[in-house]
C-alpha cells in the first residue's frame, strides 16, 4: 500500500484547516444561542448553563412564517428576472455577432461596472427612485435594486460557461430547423443547468441575508424579511444577545438546506444531454 504523497497531506490539512475556519462562525454562533443574554456579554466561553429560552423567545416575538413568506417571495422573483435577463445577456455576448468589437466590449463593461459600485452608496438614490416611482413600502421596492444588483455578478460567471459549451451542439439543432427561442430553450439552457443552479445559489443566499436596502425600504411590518430578524432585539438601550444569536441561527438554516438540495446541479457535467458521435 503507497503512502500518501506529503504534497497531498498538506493540501489536505489546508483543505480541513479552511472549512474549520469558514464553519466556526456558524458553530460559534449555534452555542452562544443556547446561552443566556447576560452571560454571552459576561462570560462568552462559558457553556455551563445551556437553555432554550432563546429560541422560545424568538418563536414567539418574531412572525417567521411570515417573514419567511415574504423573503421567498422575493427571492423567487428576483434571482428568476435576473437569472433570466442575465443568460440572455450572456448568450448574447458569447455568440452574437457584433459589427463592432468595441461595442461588444463596452456592453459588457457596462454589465459588469455594477461589481465596483458598493451597495450603501446605491441606498439613498434608489430610495428616491422608489419614492418618484411610488414604489416604496412594497415588495417592488426590493425586487427592482435585489434584480440589478444580481446583474452584474451573474454576467461574470455565464459567459465564462457559455464559451466552453460545444458550438457544434447549435449548429445541429440549427440545421434541423430551430430557431432562436428554441435552440436556447431546447439545447443551451438543460447544457446550462450547473451554471444556473450556481447563479441561483448565490443569489438566494444574498436575498436572505441583504439588510441593508431591506432596512431602508421597507415601511410595514407585515413586509418584514428574514434579514431583519437580528435586529429586532436591538433595541434603543438594550441588545438582547441571546436572542439575536438565536435568530442569526434559524436564518442560516434555509440557506444551509437551499446549499444542499443545488449541490448535485453544481456539480454536474457541463454538457448533459450532449450526443457524442
């Protein structure tokens, strides 16, 4: 039996050491959630006295079918425009044929200039627009800024699929006859699917933890999304530690599910349904 290369014990020990760091947040925050509030302030790395009261609370003071409610709807309908305004985009700049390349270029420096523009800079004139438009205290409010914000981060990671796609696969369907809307419906988007199921993930995963223009534009309570389940027990004098780590838990569980149920499609052939021959 070989012993294992000392290359690759070393990738290895890398590889545990990283997911050890990227999951200790999470578990930190799981066990201070079954602390008391005064003791997380007091004596953090205790764990001597674990209770539920936390998650009680949480259950009880926050409406979180309803604000699971509303952040699914506001998910599904802005990451499904985006992704959809996104691969079209795309398609259109790996396979379209432009006059002129310069304009093939600046189209997409123009989709992609949304990735340098933070967010709160974004917040006050988007919160005018809505007030202009009469959109503000609705779910538009927030589907308008979630789809334009999803844009420019989707038109990075299409495209980079889309070229390494046989272009022989079109050209076969284009000769039996399809057209446009039936060779990108029919042959490009199942080849696709690993590609989108990655859009999706990471764009789900933004709209349940966007705050910032959640907490701006957003007027009714009834509205109210998971992101801004922390900070109800924030209040003008005093934090309730325990259960904002409690509800920072139960906010992470979707996204953990959601994480599990696309990871097949990630990780996917890139050419499914593909006819060798």
């Amino acid at each position: 039996m070989k012993r294992p290369r000392r290359g690759t014990v070393i990738a290895s020990i890398v590889a545990y050491l990283i997911t050890f760091l990227i999951l200790f947040p999470v578990l930190w925050i799981t066990l201070l959630s079954f602390q008391e509030s005064s003791q997380i302030s007091t004596q953090p790395f205790s764990f001597d006295t674990l209770t539920f009261e936390n998650y009680i609370t949480t259950f009880t003071t926050l409406p979180l079918l309803r604000m699971y409610a509303n952040t699914l709807l506001l998910a599904v309908v802005s990451v499904t425009i985006g992704a959809v305004i996104s691969f079209m985009a795309s398609y259109a700049l790996v396979r379209m044929v432009f006059r002129r390349h310069r304009l093939r270029s600046a189209w997409r420096l123009y989709l992609l200039a949304g990735l340098a523009v933070p967010v709160y800079i974004l917040l006050f004139p988007i919160y005018r627009i809505d007030l202009l438009l009469g959109l503000y205290g609705s779910y538009a409010a927030l589907i308008v800024p979630y789809v334009a914000v999803s844009i420019p981060f989707n038109t990075l990671l299409f495209p980079g699929f889309l070229r390494e796609l046989p272009i022989e696969l079109e050209e076969s369907a284009i000769i039996d006859g399809a057209g446009l809307w039936r060779l990108v419906t029919g042959v490009i988007v199942p080849l696709s699917r690993p590609a989108i199921a990655t859009v999706l993930i990471f764009n789900v995963v933004y709209v349940f933890n966007e705050f910032p223009f959640a907490s701006i534009l957003i007027n009714n309570p009834a509205m109210t999304t998971v992101s801004l389940a922390v900070s109800q027990f924030q209040g003008q004098y005093t934090v309730n530690y325990g259960g904002m780590m409690a509800a920072a838990t139960i906010v992470l569980i979707p996204q953990l599910v959601i994480y599990a149920v696309f990871q097949r499609q990630v990780m996917a052939g890139m050419t499914i349904g593909a006819v060798k021959g």
